[in-house]
C-alpha cells in the first residue's frame, strides 16, 4: 500500500508538459510573456497537433514536439558552442524553440488542423446515410476555411502580438524549416547560428526523436 502511495505522490510532483514550457518562458523574463501564455492557451497550444499526418499528430503533439526542439537547441548549442557561448543566447534559443511552431493553432478564431474524416464503409438499406470516422493515417488536415499563410510567418505574428521578439530571433522561425520548405530559399548564404541550431533541433525532433522521416516543410 505504501509503494502505491509513493507512485501516487510521484506522479503528482512530475511536471507537465505545460508546466516546464510556462516555467522556461517565463524564466526568459520577457516583458509580455504572461500575456503571450494566456493566449496560448486560449487558441489551444496546448492541445493542438504538431501536424496532419506526420509527426507528433496526436492532441497535444505540438507541445510535445516545441518541448522536444527546446531540448535538443540546448544539447546542439552547448556541444556547438561551449556551455559559456550557449548561456549567451539561452533566451532566444528558449523563445525560438518553443514558438517556432506557434502558428500550428490557427488565427482568427479558426485551428489550423482539423479532423481528416474520411467514409466509413458504404451505406446500406439498413443504415442508409454515410458514416465517417477520422483517418488513422492522417488524422488531422488543414483548415480550409483558413488561409494558407505560411505557419512560421503566422508563428511571428502571434508572437509579437505580445512580447518583442529580436532580429535573429524572427529570422530563425520564419526560415526554421529551411530549404525543405521552397519558399525558404532566401535563407541561402545568410545563415545564423540560432537559425542553423533551430533548424537542427526542429528536425532532429522531427525526424528522429518523434520518429517520422518523411516530414519536411508545410503540409
């Protein structure tokens, strides 16, 4: 009984997913960031899909994923750059890991993914109108209803609806995904270091720690 007790209280004090993003903002100490966090609940952060069918497409994926890059930013800074080289930029790495994706919730009320329902076998005269369920492979696709603004340009918006973000910071979402992503070709020969360690980490989570290797740029 006692054992069961123990397991109980452990899993209390375990942190959630949303509580280490909140803390690691709010370490940044970013003028903006407490507004910045309620909103990101409001519009779903939290809950959302990181993509329709590839990786981390379950509810809450795209908090798991932003959580994943801000590890991984970390681990490729310090082996890049030295632990000393890393700290100088450990804020704007935090803040471009874990909105990078921001724009994945939509805008204007509307979410970016949807529920892909597809038909669910054919009717009969028994139940004559069309079933469907939600695709197993794909289970989430882009909203129609929204316009297909690039998520790392929305990304920026929302975020600097409430805290200033800094050049390199804005420069390393908008191209985070690179030259996968054709309209990312600009980025070709004004690489920086937070925008190479973010892409890095983005597609190391990606691709390996949430293990889908065929993901790359929008859906």
């Amino acid at each position: 009984m006692a054992k069961k007790n123990e397991t109980a209280a452990t899993a209390e004090q375990t942190p959630s997913v949303r509580d280490i993003i909140v803390t690691a903002l709010r370490k940044t100490e970013r003028p903006g960031v407490d507004d910045l966090i309620e909103y990101m609940d409001e519009i779903g952060f939290f809950t959302a899909p990181a993509s329709g069918g590839n990786h981390s497409n379950e509810e809450g994926g795209l908090a798991e994923h932003s959580l994943n890059v801000m590890r991984m930013i970390e681990k490729f800074g310090v082996a890049a750059l030295g632990g000393e080289g890393y700290n100088a930029i450990q804020d704007s790495a935090v803040i471009s890991a874990l909105l990078h994706d921001l724009g994945k919730c939509g805008d204007y009320g509307k979410k970016m993914y949807v529920p892909n329902m597809i038909k669910d076998g054919r009717p009969t005269k028994a139940e004559p109108e069309q079933k469907y369920k939600q695709s197993e492979a794909k289970p989430w696709k882009r909203n129609p209803d929204l316009l297909p603004l690039d998520h790392a340009t929305r990304s920026i918006k929302l975020a600097t609806l409430f805290i200033d973000l800094t050049e390199d910071e804005e420069f390393a979402i908008r191209y985070h995904d690179g030259l996968y992503e054709p309209a990312n070709y600009g980025v070709k020969g004004h690489e920086t270091q937070l925008y190479m360690l973010l892409h890095w980490a983005d597609m190391w989570s990606s691709r390996v720690l949430e293990d889908r290797s065929d993901e790359g740029g929008e859906e």
